[in-house]
C-alpha cells in the first residue's frame, strides 16, 4: 500500500537547545532562510505524502502559523512587483500539503506522541518523519523506506551506524542484513549500555509504521507509570521480535536540529550550497579559516 499519510512529533520542549527554545519551538529555528520543520515537511510531499499531523504542545502555535496563510503580508507583498519571487516562496509554504495540528496535552513520550496520531491514521501504514531531524537526500529517505515497506509489506525503520560511543544516546539493532543497506531487524534496545550493544546501527528519524503498532502503543501506554514516558523503540522492538521490521541503511545527510551544533552545521552547509548567498558564504569561510589559521 502507498504511503499517502505522515506524523510529525513536534511536542518537546528542545531543553538542550535552550534559551534558543524559550519561546521560540525548536522546529522553527531556522536553517538558513527556511525554518527546520519546512524541510521536513517538504520531505514528505517530495515522497508523495498528501496529509501531513504535526503533533504539537502548548506555545508551538506559531507552528500553525508558518503553515496557514499570511493574508497581510501576502496582500502587501502582492502591491510590489519586485517582491513576486518572495510572495511566491511564501504563498508555497501554505500549498505544500493538507498539514493538521493536534496538541499532545500530556508529556509521555514519542510513543504516546504516535499514538496521539490514531484516529487520523485510520487503517493503513504511515510515515513518522521525528520534528528533531532534519535529512537532505536527493532521494527523499521516507521513499527510501517505503519501497521497502511497500516490498515487504511491514514497517520499516530508517537507520545509519553511529560511532560505538554515541550508541547509548539512540537505541541499538540486532540485525540480519539481507541485501546492500536492506536489513531484518530482530531487535532493539534503547539507551542501551556498552555491554547490551546489539550492533551500531540507530534509528535516525524515519520510521513506517503498519495500523497495527496503534494496538501495541495502547497497551505499552497502559502500563507505564505516571510521569514516566513510553518510548516508540518499545513498540517497535516488539515488531521486530515479531519478524515485522526491516531497517534500510538510508543514504541523506542527516542535522539533529535538538542539538546545538547539529543546528550550526545545518547552517553552515547549507548556505554553503544556496543560490543566492552560497558563493558569498564561502568566500567568508575560506577568510575567516585563513585567519584563524593565522592566530593558531
């Protein structure tokens, strides 16, 4: 089945990129002229996704707003000839897709998050596309993941290997590789410790998921404590002992937009490739190396 539907978790509170995040959400901060949560969204039209759910919290209204028309600055934009370039960026900003809000009104986690997503969901696999992770492929990695999907006919997780070290930030796989970046995957630990490392491939941001983790994501909420959060991993560890997960060591280049230089090198690189300042940008570049080679 086509993957026509995608969530987007945008509910967390970006604690590691604050003051930035104060009041301003963390998906909104810009990379370059486009603010993160664009891209990924932009992403998911580019893999053939026509209704898009941003799961949101309090204060990330301004989220709504960047996707909804801007009926003034449109009007005066529209009463200068010079500005038709600006006036069409902006008017395509509203016109990428049937995008939709719903507030997750409790803090409990990614898992809750996609649970939170049921009813829109309805009875069909979707695309889970993490509001922290900005990836730039050519080929974009949720259609990376749903030809696999679409093969196999279960739910597919976008992962890369990290460096051993990093490994207990994400989760870790057991894996079966089956072809070249095609994998089965049999099992998955979060935050693992070095000892329980099952290999150093993590899930990076994408994930399809089939109607059926709904279930699953119900009865783990269920049973969690209160004021502790369920993690998506749990549900699709699950899938995976199950014989119901493939992984796709995706090709993009991935910005963890929840990190402080995640979000710098966003920047930097993509303003290295961008028509209008690209060229200027690095011609700053390569000065400002020359001087601090200079200094030391």
């Amino acid at each position: 089945m086509k993957i026509k539907k995608a969530l987007i978790p945008a509910a967390g509170l970006g604690t590691r990129v604050l003051p930035a995040s104060k009041a301003v959400p963390k998906e909104m901060l810009n990379i370059v002229d486009k603010p993160a949560i664009q891209y990924i969204v932009e992403e998911a039209v580019a893999a053939g996704i026509e209704d898009i759910l941003i799961i949101t919290n309090r204060g990330k209204g301004v989220i709504e707003d960047h996707f909804d028309h801007a009926y003034e600055l449109e009007h005066q934009l529209a009463g200068n000839p010079q500005k038709a370039k600006i006036l069409a960026q902006v008017q395509a900003v509203s016109a990428l897709a049937n995008v939709f809000f719903l507030r997750q009104k409790e803090t409990k986690g990614l898992g809750h998050a996609v649970l939170c997503g049921k009813h829109f969901m309805g009875d069909e696999p979707f695309a889970v596309l993490y509001g922290d992770d900005v990836i730039l492929s050519e080929d974009p990695v949720i259609s990376q993941l749903a030809r696999v999907s679409e093969e196999f006919g279960c739910g597919v997780v976008g992962v890369q290997e990290v460096p051993r070290r990093e490994v207990p930030k994400y989760c870790s796989l057991g894996i079966e590789p089956l072809r070249e970046r095609v994998m089965r995957v049999t099992d998955i630990i979060e935050k693992p410790t070095d000892a329980q490392i099952l290999s150093c491939f993590s899930i990076l941001g994408r994930v399809i998921l089939p109607p059926e983790i709904f279930s699953m994501l119900e009865e783990g909420v269920a049973k969690m404590p209160a004021g502790e959060e369920y993690y998506l991993t749990d549900a699709l560890a699950e899938l995976g002992r199950q014989g119901k997960l493939m992984a796709v060591d995706f090709l993009g280049k991935r910005y963890d937009m929840g990190n402080k230089l995640g979000i710098m090198q966003a920047n930097c690189e993509v303003a290295l490739k961008h028509p209008e300042i690209g060229a200027d940008f690095r011609a700053y570049l390569l000065a400002l190396a020359k001087t601090l080679e200079a200094k030391g």
